[in-house]
C-alpha cells in the first residue's frame, strides 16, 4: 500500500491517543485533531472475528501505532487506523473551499462520462446529468455494476470519484491505475484524508470531511449515526492547481 506509506512520511506522530469510538457506521479517533474514517460494516461482517484483537486497550497505544492499524487486513481495525491517520493530518483551511463532493462532481460530470466507486446518496442527480453513470459497489443495490466491471468502466470514463474507503480495504492502488491519464479523477468521503499528497499520484480534488466540534461528532457516531446525521462537519475539497 504505497500511499499509506505515502501519507505516513507526511505525519507527525508526536499527539496522544486521547478517544476512539467505533459506532455501526463510522470510527472517530481522537489524536491532535478528530479523524473520522467510514467503518464497513457489511464487509467487516463477512471477516473471520476477532475483527477487533485488543478492544479496550487501543488506547494504550502510540499514535503511530494506532494508525499502523491502516495496513491490517481486518476492516475494522483499518477503519481506525484510517481514522488515526485524519486525526494527524493539519487540514491547511486556506487551501480548501467548502464544497462537498456530490456538487463537484454535478460540476465535473455534466454530459460527461462518469465512473463512481462507492455508493452515495446524490448518485440520482448524477444519473440525470451525465452522459453515462457506472456506479461499481463491494455491495451493490439496484443500478450498481460488481467489482469486477471496474476494470472494464473506469477507464471509459472522463470522471472517476473513488470512495477513500478504497484506501481501508486496499483496493487504492489498483483503482488509480485504471483510470484515463485524461481523467478527472477524485476521491470522498470521510476516509479521504484532506491532504494534498494525492496530487502527485493521480488525483485532481479531494473532497472529505474535517471535524469542527469532536465531542458532539463522537457523540453521533457512537449512537449509530449514518454520515448525513454525524453533527459537528464540515465538508470541504481541495484541489490541484493546474
């Protein structure tokens, strides 16, 4: 997992591990700043347990150790390594602009060809406006195309938004090279670390989620709030100056 190690070389480890919570939906950590990070439920569910090998200690570890967790094979353990790694990052506010990445991607796709990796509530409006709409899903519902098409779609597509989930089940890499050199391609979601090392490895925007007021985001995700009903957020994108 080369960006892992990637955003790695780019993190000050020196914080404590201050909070964890791991909710149905979503994982928080608590480092310097608050980083949240998508759990998969669905995927974690069809892993060999324990998903989680030392629950109750966790915070017993170092910072670097708790984001090391990205690289394990057990989804849920990655989820809060992921969440570790945002918690570390100082998102630069001056270089983002709030915007979130279902209206980039209105922007983006309009009459345009359009792969999305992940399956997310604005898709509909998407559908109406693009040219074509391939929406590849691990779980997919009515509409979405397998895994297995992402190599046949993506590098069809004149825009590719990948779900920063991709970077948790380590499937990044893989994506990324799928993707038209002419592509402009992006990454979402509240696993998609706010950092602008991706530019240089293909991506043009990312668009994920800082958290404003920790205890009142921990609060939601510990009581099984799905993205749109976790308080305290703001979204906002960064993007390559070209």
């Amino acid at each position: 997992m080369k960006i892992l190690d990637d955003l790695f070389a780019e993190l000050n480890f020196n914080a404590e591990v201050k909070d964890i919570r791991q909710g149905v939906f979503h994982t928080g950590v608590v480092t310097r700043n608050c980083g949240l990070a998508s759990t998969l439920p669905r995927d974690a569910m069809k892993q060999e347990p324990p998903m989680i090998k030392e629950p109750g200690f966790l915070t017993d570890k170092s910072a670097k150790e708790l984001a090391s967790l990205a690289y394990s094979d057990s989804i849920m353990e990655a989820a809060i390594g992921m969440a570790a790694i945002n918690s570390l990052i100082d998102v630069d506010e001056g270089i983002c602009t709030e915007l979130n990445a279902g209206n980039l991607i209105f922007e983006k796709g309009e009459n345009k060809r359009v792969a999305i990796v992940g399956h997310f509530p604005f898709i509909p409006k998407v559908r109406e406006l693009a040219k074509e709409l391939w929406v590849i899903e691990k779980n997919p519902v009515e509409g979405d195309l397998t895994e297995d098409k992402a190599a046949d779609k993506i590098p069809r597509a004149d825009v590719v938004a990948i779900t920063g989930t991709s970077i948790t089940n380590h499937t990044f890499e893989e994506l990324i090279r799928l993707c038209d050199p002419k592509a402009f391609v992006l990454i979402l979601g509240d696993s998609a670390p706010l950092s602008p090392i991706f530019f240089d490895r293909g991506i043009d925007a990312v668009s994920g989620t800082l958290v404003a007021e920790p205890e009142i985001a921990l609060k939601c995700i510990s009581q099984g709030a799905n993205y749109r009903q976790i308080k305290g957020l703001k979204k906002l994108t960064i993007k390559k100056n070209k």
